[in-house]
C-alpha cells in the first residue's frame, strides 16, 4: 500500500470512529465571529510573549500541524488570510487536545475558540480553548514546496492550486477589484448596465468563428455570441437610451494562445452622440483609473516590456505603421507582394483568404514590436465592417485600437450608422464568408431594417478580460479561475 493510499484508509476510519460515537464530521454550520485579516489588523501591536483575555471565534482550514510535545501549532486559513492556532498544555482542556491529536489532519475544516497571544518569535495565535470539526479531508493535500508544479494539473485542481497558494487568490481578488472598478467607473459617467442575448440567430459584432449549439425547443441551430451585445446595443441607441454597457462571457471558437481565450468577459459601451474621438479620451481616463485600483500605480512592466500609462498617449496611423515596419504599402501592394513579405517575416497565413486578411497578420507582426501607450488609428474600411467612415478619407474608418506591449488591448469606433453602407458592407462580408472565411461578419436584415429608423451617431467601445492579464503581467489563461481542459479521460 502506497503512503497516499495509507493516509486515505487512516482518515476513513477516522470518520467511521467519529460516527460510531454520534459526532458528524460534516456538520451543517458553524457560527464564526471573527477572520484572519481582522484579528492580523487587530492585534498587530501586541508584543512578543503577551496575551488577550478577548474571546475570538475563528473557522478555516488547517494546514502544517506541527505537535512538539506540550505544544500543537497549526496554521488555519479562511478566505481572507491566514493565523496560527496553538494548543498548550494548561491552558487548551485535555480532552481537546486528545481530540484534535485523534482526528483532526492538514486539510481539514475546523471550528476554534480561544484567546488572543504572540508567541516569543513573533507569530499572532489563538489559544485553542474548544474546536469543532466542520469538515473532515480523505485526500491529503500536495506538499507545500513539490506540488503542483503541471500547469494543466493546476487548472485542472484549481481548487487545490489557490490552497497552496495564496498568491494566486489574490490574484483573483484583483480581478474583482478591476471589474468592480470598471463597472464603478461607467455609471458614474452616466451609463446603465443591461443584458443582452447570449444566444443569436445570426453573429455580430466581430469578425471571429463562432461556437454553434441546437435550440430544442425552436429545432434550430443557434450561435453563442462573439461580441457583448454590439448589434443589439445599438438597437437600443435606436429605442433612444443614450449611454449603455455590458459586462458578460463571450465566445469564439479559436485557437489558445497567450493572450487569447474561447471563452471569455468582455466589456462593452455604446455612447449615443459622441464619436471615436470622444471614446479615446473616456477609455484612457478608465484605463488610468482600472490601473490604480488593480496596481495602485500608472507604471509597470509587463510582457517583457516597460509600460507608463501616465505619458502621452500617442496616434499612430496604420497604413503608416505597417509600411515604417515592413517596407509594404498596403494601399497599393497585391496580394502576392503581401504574400511575398509574410514568408520573408516568416508569418504563418491561410493562402485562401482575400487581401485584407493577409495585412491583418502583416499588421499583427508589426503591433509587437510597439511599446505604446498607444492609438492605432486610420483603419481602412474593408477590415471594419462596422464602423463609420471618416469625413477626411472614405477609405478609412473612425475606429481606434489601443495598444501596449505589442498587444492589441481595445478596439473602438464611431459606430456605422448609414443603413445603406451597412447593408453593402454585410453583403461583402457575406461574399467572404462564401469563399471560405470563417471569420467573416454574417448578413443580420434584422439588424439593417432597425438602423433604417435611424441611430443617432454614436460611438462604441470592448475590452476583454486581456486588459487584466497585461496589467497583472500574466498569460490570461492563468487569469481565469477554472479554464476549460479536456476531460481527464481524453488526455494523451
């Protein structure tokens, strides 16, 4: 019998023996008083050696139980953070300390009530005076320093991996602060949250291949959405609400990469009588205060580069950019000179798609060697069916990107709100679609007939949960609490 499969007997037939005397190892609940971080807060003054008279009544799991004979030390956490707990002889009632040396293992839930004390080395405890057992563990947990190590098994035990490292809830913690923060940051600027349909008839909003599902009850084949409620955001622009956003998973059926999810949280707004310009100066005033709060600073590095969000945020032309980086003037060049310029970047491309699919991963080489803060604009319309042409140049739409560290990290427009433009526009897309291309835009009439009773002009802006993972310096897979693995039984 290996140790794993010693230790699990060991800890069933503690639970057979707890039964036997009529004590649940599980029992419904506990009434807890008092956390970690607040008794931490509390008693940070107390000096070395001293105690409390005070009460506290903690609960968490127990890890490292060290028995050194007249002494028992364990650490508990809870979800707020971590103390030490301590049964001493003279002062923890006999019977307790048999219990806890009986039945209680690392892993387990407990319930503990004492008094407050610092240890000579310094380490803020409670004096066990009675425990309760909440939650017997049958699986020993990975040690501390040679668990965990396989990125799959991590985020296949997730659970396990936040156990053994605090760090990585807090991790987690930020993420809340960033979507808190963010959420804040749109209604005090006067925008309403609403919800929008996660499964549609037709995909809007991106150029990306969609996830496919059957509706029973229709007998139909439905979508999940690419993109957080663009079309039907602008429907409501339509209805006459001036200010919306969404915060809410959406889905593409893509590849897994660095900075690219399946599925995923995105934010997006639409902004009635305002343009792309006024969008640029909202999303860098949010993006300052996202960094703030998640940072609690402007300057970071991140990706392998030093990012100041606090300078000037430059504008940089794309055609201008793509041409600076690689010699290609994407205007007048052919498919075979872009085809020619991929293999020389040694770029991989799909030979089948048009022109403008081909620049898109011209221009994907060129955004990593940019630093930013920056604006990417002067975006040219075939690759923006969507956006708004620009009164200076109809080859060109009013659209934005932001991007730092080479990566692209927002995309915003003034919003398309010819009817007629849409519709040709949609048309073409649909003419790419038919000739093979995934991840072109599909015909929605419904959408067309809507903006036909018109659409103030409007601007829109999405950002998906990649802001965070650059901001915290991390692959964003590692930013989502539970990814999507293969089941354990398909794994090679």
């Amino acid at each position: 019998m290996g140790r794993e499969e010693q230790i699990i007997c060991e800890r069933l037939k503690k639970i057979d023996e707890l039964n036997k005397k009529g004590i649940n190892p599980y029992p419904n609940s506990y009434e807890k008083k008092n956390n970690a971080s607040e008794l931490q807060e509390k008693y940070k003054k107390l000096k070395k050696g001293s105690k409390k008279k005070d009460k506290v009544k903690i609960a968490g799991r127990l890890l490292v139980i060290r028995d050194i004979g007249k002494l028992i030390f364990a650490n508990l956490i809870d979800g707020t953070g971590k103390i030490q707990i301590m049964l001493k002889k003279g002062e923890t009632p006999e019977k307790t300390i048999k219990f806890f040396k009986d039945y209680l293992d690392a892993g387990d839930f407990a319930g503990i009530e004492g008094t407050i004390a610092r240890t000579e080395r310094g380490e803020l405890s409670v004096i066990v005076k009675n425990l309760v057992l909440l939650s017997k563990s049958v699986l020993p947990l990975p040690e501390k320093w040679h668990g965990l190590k396989d990125d799959e098994e991590r985020y296949r035990k997730r659970y396990l991996d936040l156990i053994m490292n605090p760090e990585l809830k807090e991790l987690f913690n930020k993420k809340y602060i960033f979507w808190k923060t963010m959420r804040e940051f749109l209604a005090e600027k006067g925008f309403i949250e609403v919800e929008t349909p996660v499964l549609e008839n037709t995909t809007g909003g991106a150029d990306a291949k969609p996830f496919v599902t059957h509706y029973n009850a229709l007998d139909k084949d439905v979508y999940l959405r690419i993109s957080t409620g663009e079309l039907w955001q602008k429907r409501l622009m339509i209805a006459g609400f001036e200010k919306t956003f969404e915060i809410g998973r959406q889905f593409r059926n893509e590849g897994i990469s660095m900075e690219h999810l399946q599925d995923y949280t995105q934010m997006e707004f639409y902004w009635a009588y305002a343009n792309y310009n006024d969008a640029m100066k909202l999303v860098e005033e949010m993006y300052k205060k996202l960094a703030k709060a998640v940072l609690g600073k402007l300057k970071f590095k991140t990706h392998g580069f030093e990012v100041d969000l606090g300078k000037k945020w430059q504008k940089i032309d794309y055609t201008n950019e793509i041409k600076k980086q690689t010699g290609i003037n994407i205007i007048n060049a052919d498919k075979d000179k872009i085809i020619k310029k991929l293999k020389e970047l040694k770029q991989d491309y799909d030979p089948h798609v048009d022109k403008w699919r081909l620049i898109d991963v011209l221009w994907k080489y060129c955004r990593k060697n940019i630093k930013g803060p920056v604006f990417i604009i002067n975006i040219p319309v075939e690759i923006s069916p969507l956006a708004k042409r620009s009164d200076k140049n109809l080859n060109v739409v009013e659209r934005f990107w932001v991007v730092f560290a080479g990566s692209e990290i927002g995309n915003g427009y003034s919003e398309l709100n010819d009817s007629v433009d849409q519709e040709m526009r949609f048309e073409k897309q649909e003419e790419m679609r038919k000739k093979g291309d995934e991840e072109a835009q599909m015909m929605d009439k419904e959408f067309v007939e809507a903006l036909k009773y018109g659409m103030p002009p409007t601007a829109g802006f999405g950002i998906s949960e990649r802001l965070f993972a650059y901001l915290v310096d991390k692959p964003i897979r590692e930013c989502v609490i539970f990814p999507i693995l293969k089941p354990v039984e398909e794994k090679k």
